[in-house]
C-alpha cells in the first residue's frame, strides 16, 4: 500500500474515532443532566447562525450539520496526525515537536473555550479539556497499534541515540 493511502486510511479511521469519543463523552454528559444531544443541537444552533446570518436552524438540522462539521473536522486532523505519524517513521525526533505543538494547542484550546463558554451554555473548559484528552487518547492508541516500534524509536531518539 503506497504511503498516501495509509496516511489517508489511518487517518480518517484516526478521526472518526477521535469524533466518536468526544461524541460519547458529551452524550455521556447531556444523559446525566437529562438533556440527551443537547450539547451537539446547541453547537449546532451556535455554527448555524453563523452561516445563516442570525438566523438559527431547527433542532435537527443543528443536531446534523453539527455533527457533518465535527466528524469532518476530525478526519482533517486525523489525517494531519497519521501524517505526522507517518513522517516520524522516517525522522523519529520529528514526533517529539509534534507533541510540543499538541500541547501549545491545547492550552490554547483551554483558553479559547473559557473565553466561548459564556455562549455555549453548559460546556466548560474542564469539560473540552477532557473530551480533547479522550479523543487524543483513542486516536493515539488506533496510532500505536498501527505502528507499534515508533514510540521505542522515539524514546531512543531522546535518549539520544542516533536516527
């Protein structure tokens, strides 16, 4: 299998599982609170009135275009992620910057939904912060068992031995 269509393949797996963790994680959530899909339809309603210039879908158009935008989303970064992945089997030390700009992007990520929460009703940064961390987490693991020797060969790489 050439090179593209394993970036493409493990990365649209990659997102699709990342989408589906986050998507259990906030109806895990709305279930608690009795409001089953109420994240998704307010997120939904929020995106919407962006393209809709104030205007606000029902709520199952919400509840779909949210998660058309969100499963999309998460297929480009896993796509981007698998990318990564794949770059480091040829430059192992590449991985490590990616873990660096992961975490810059998610404090960055915690900041920007602190500043959002006071519109998206319920969500808390602690919140988005976990789902991040349970979609990094499923994604990560898909990634791992994809490519089982790169974590040896980049913790080789820090421990300095040469690529």
């Amino acid at each position: 299998m050439s090179t593209g269509n394993r970036v493409a393949r493990e990365g649209i797996s990659a997102g699709l599982i990342g989408a589906t963790a986050i998507a259990v994680w906030f109806a895990m959530l709305d279930a608690a609170r009795g409001e089953l899909l109420a994240t998704p339809v307010m997120l939904g309603s929020s995106l919407g009135s962006l393209f809709l210039q104030g205007g606000t879908p029902g709520k199952a158009a919400a509840f779909l275009g949210y998660t058309v935008f969100h499963v999309a989303i998460f297929c480009v970064i896993g796509y981007a992620f698998s990318w990564v992945v794949n770059s480091a089997e040829k430059v192992p030390s590449s991985f490590i910057g990616f873990v660096g700009l992961f975490i810059v992007f998610e404090v960055g990520w915690i900041g920007w939904t602190s500043v959002l929460s006071q519109g998206f009703g319920d969500i808390t940064w602690l919140q988005v912060f976990l789902a991040n961390l349970i979609a990094s987490g499923a994604m990560g693991a898909y990634m791992w068992r994809q490519h089982p020797t790169l974590p040896g060969r980049v913790g080789a790489q820090i421990a300095g031995a040469p690529e």
